[in-house]
C-alpha cells in the first residue's frame, strides 16, 4: 500500500472519531444543562451562555479535525 491510502484512511478514521466524540460531549453538556434548569429555573440564563460557549468549544475541534484531514488528503493525492 503506498502513502495516499494510508492517508486517506487515517483522515477518515480522524474525522470520524472526531465527530463521534463531540456528539457525546454535546450531548453531554446539553443534558446537564437541562438537568440545571430543572433544578434552579431562575439560573436559566448563565447555564445558557454556558452552556453555548461549551458547545462552541465543543465543536471546535471536528472543525480543526477535517482541517488536519484536508491536508492529509493533499498529501496523500501527491
């Protein structure tokens, strides 16, 4: 097998491993959330913006992920 492959297959698994985990931490993060509100209603809105900002960090490493992958695909095409 020769580089391209290799490369490929590593960006795929790396995209895909990526995606799975953020899922899981967003649905994490949502459903404590959710659980906060139930508990205290008057807090709804820190747990909100909180809970936003976990999220955008959240999935900000998918982004970087296919970002990473992308190069490896340029460098796999070569």
């Amino acid at each position: 097998m020769d580089v391209k492959a290799f490369a490929l297959l590593g960006a795929g698994l790396a995209v895909g491993l990526a995606a799975f985990g953020a899922s899981i931490g967003n649905g994490m993060v949502t459903s404590k959330t959710v659980e906060g509100i139930a508990r205290q209603p008057q807090a709804r809105g820190a747990l909100q913006t909180t809970m936003f900002i976990s999220v955008g960090l959240i999935e900000a490493l998918p982004i970087i992920t296919v970002v990473i992958a992308f190069l490896l695909y340029g460098v796999g095409s070569k």
